[in-house]
C-alpha cells in the first residue's frame, strides 16, 4: 500500500499504511478491498443540520430515536487523506463492485470524493465524476461535503501575500503575530528525533487536547498511530514544534508533509491556554506559507476545519460529494428526501 498510487491520492503512501497499521479507536480495517478504506460506529446525525436535529429530537420518542441511529458502517477511504483514495479501476467497474458490496453493514460510505480538485490531475477529476454518475445510477445517494481549504503559492513573498487581503484583516494578523518574538520555533523533520517515549506522550497529550475540545468526535487516533508516523523517516514528514522563549515550555506543534509539491497540513497539538494566548493557530499557519514558500511549492493544503478563519486567512476552497448507501429500502427512500438537510460547506467554495 505504502508505494501504491491510487486515484485521489494527495499524501505519502507511508500515512495510508500507518493508518491501516494503527487505525483509530473503534475502526478495523474493511476486508478485502484493495484501498484503504474501514468499519466503524457512524451517528447518522453527525453532519445533519441544527433544523433536522432539533425536528427530530421534538417528536414524541425523539431522544430515544436519536440514540438508535449510531450503525456500524463502512467507509470507502480514510480519514487520514484529503480525498477518498481508490484503486485504479475503471469508473464503472468501481461503482459495480461497491454496489455489490453495500449491504454487508446497514450503511456504505464512499467518502470525500472530489469535485474538479484544483489540487488533483485531470485524469482523477474525470475519474471521480464518472464514479459519482455510476454511483447514483447503482442506487447510492449524492450528499455534498466539505470545503477543503487550500493556498496556491502563486506569491513571491509573504508582504504580496498579506497584500491580498482586506485592511482591517491584515492589520488584525499583523497584531496576532507579535507573538512569535515570544517563541522559538523549530522544523524536526520526522524519524530518528521522535525516538524518545516522553517526547511521544508529550505530543500526544497536545493532540489530545485538540480533540477533547472540537465539536465532533470520531476518529480518535491512537498514540501508535503518531509514534509510527512521528518515527518513519523518508516520507516527507516536517513538524513544527513551538515552545515559550523564556521557558522553553511545549505550546504546540503542527506536523506538515511535505509531499507531490505540495505541503500538507495533517494534525495539531495544543497546550491549552497558553497556545491561544500566543495566537499559535496564526503564526503556525504563516510558518507554514513560509515554509511552502522556501521550498518552492505550488500549494498549501490547510485542511478540513474551521473554514471561516481560514477564509479570512486568504484561503480558497474545494467541494468534495459523499455516496452514500442504506441497506434497507424504505430508509433509502427516506434518506432521498433528507439530503438536503444535512450540512456542507458549499458557500465556502462560492466565496473562494
């Protein structure tokens, strides 16, 4: 797997191995199919939006109702990549064989699929709306999903970068990044550096920290899952660890991989409050232009979250579909009328 290119690959082969090797708490491994791809309890209400929960939960047995809808369920991709990742097969012959397997759990997901990423080739692009065509002509639904949020480097220095944005957001960035004469920051790029058991469980605290505090909790990675990934070398890992000036105290780190001329931006860890304090989700998200920058990369992939602060940030954005598949009927049927009630982002991509 870790030397396999697939369709909609955007990360190093040795993060998909890792999640297969370490897969987050609750998921295993889906069998048999030559991707990644997993099982794991899925809250159908999870991306449902606040007007369909809160019908719901006002419906006589409503509560109890809400609780009956975490099922087992199979995912096609992963967690780890930006788009779900799939075996070069032929379109049509991909949505044949997912059609044949769904059904075996009460629900199939084919997660992240892309929408003319400006991050992928053209042969991927056209791959995925073929596979989406098919997919909704062998039965599954088409859900939008995520923005994606992404730079391109098509600047020659951080000033023409700011340049770009509003006054009043320049002016509150360059506020934000007074900061960082407080901290030191380093670049460690992974392997042999991330031996140390202490400096494994001080990173994992951090992330943990991030976790514990975001809205939606699902895949909880494992610590090891980051000490596989902080230890292997040669994949383009570079993390960037920010400790106080003065004490050397550990406020965060963000691990990036460099990867495909692109630098992408995975996992975070936080030391809660004195990260928010020095503004280090800014300064980090301007070492990291930097950093794409410096090596000469044609984009900054920022991830998933928080796509109103990254917005501001001068990022543009990308749509992804999700296909989705209920094994009984009936529900199928209604999964069609509540499609649209579940959230995307899709006025981040209209913005960008």
């Amino acid at each position: 797997m870790a030397a396999q290119r697939f369709h909609n690959q955007l990360e190093p082969g040795g993060l998909l191995a890792q999640f297969a090797a370490q897969p987050p708490e609750g998921f295993s491994p889906l069998p048999d199919w030559p991707a990644p791809a997993f099982t794991a309890p899925f809250d159908l209400l999870t991306t449902a939006d606040d007007a369909l929960k809160a019908r719901l939960v006002s419906l006589p047995g409503g509560r109890w109702l809400a609780r009956r809808l975490r099922w087992r369920t199979d995912f096609v991709g992963t967690t780890v990549s930006e788009y779900a990742v799939l075996p070069r097969m032929a379109a049509p012959a991909l949505a044949a064989t997912l059609r044949a397997r769904a059904g075996r759990t009460r629900l199939t997901i084919v997660k992240d699929l892309p929408q003319d990423s400006p991050l992928l080739p053209a042969e991927d692009n056209a791959h995925a709306r073929q596979l989406c065509d098919a997919l909704a002509g062998a039965g599954f639904i088409l859900l939008e999903g995520q923005a994606l949020a992404y730079v391109p480097m098509d600047f020659a220095s951080i000033d023409e970068y700011l340049a770009r944005l509003s006054r009043n957001r320049r002016s509150d960035l360059r506020r934000k990044l007074k900061s960082r004469t407080r901290l030191h920051i380093t670049r460690i790029a992974t392997g042999d550096d991330f031996a140390d058991e202490e400096r494994v469980d001080a990173y994992y605290a951090l992330f943990e920290a991030v976790y514990d505090q975001s809205e939606i909790h699902f895949d909880k990675l494992t610590r090891g899952f980051f000490a596989g990934l902080l230890r292997s070398g040669g994949n383009g890992g570079i993390v960037f660890e920010y400790r106080d000036a003065a004490s050397g105290a550990l406020l965060g780190w963000n691990l990036c991989f460099e990867h495909g001329d692109k630098l992408l931006d995975k996992y975070i860890g936080l030391n809660y409050p004195a990260a928010r304090e020095a503004n280090l989700y800014f300064v980090s998200w301007m070492v990291n232009l930097e950093y794409a920058l410096e090596r000469g990369l044609s984009h900054y992939v920022a991830g998933w979250t928080d796509p109103e602060v990254k917005a501001q940030l001068g990022a543009r954005f990308t749509l992804t579909r999700h296909a989705v598949f209920i094994r009984n009927p009936l529900l199928r049927a209604l999964g069609r009328r509540l499609a649209g009630h579940f959230e995307s982002d899709s006025q981040w991509s209209e913005q960008s």
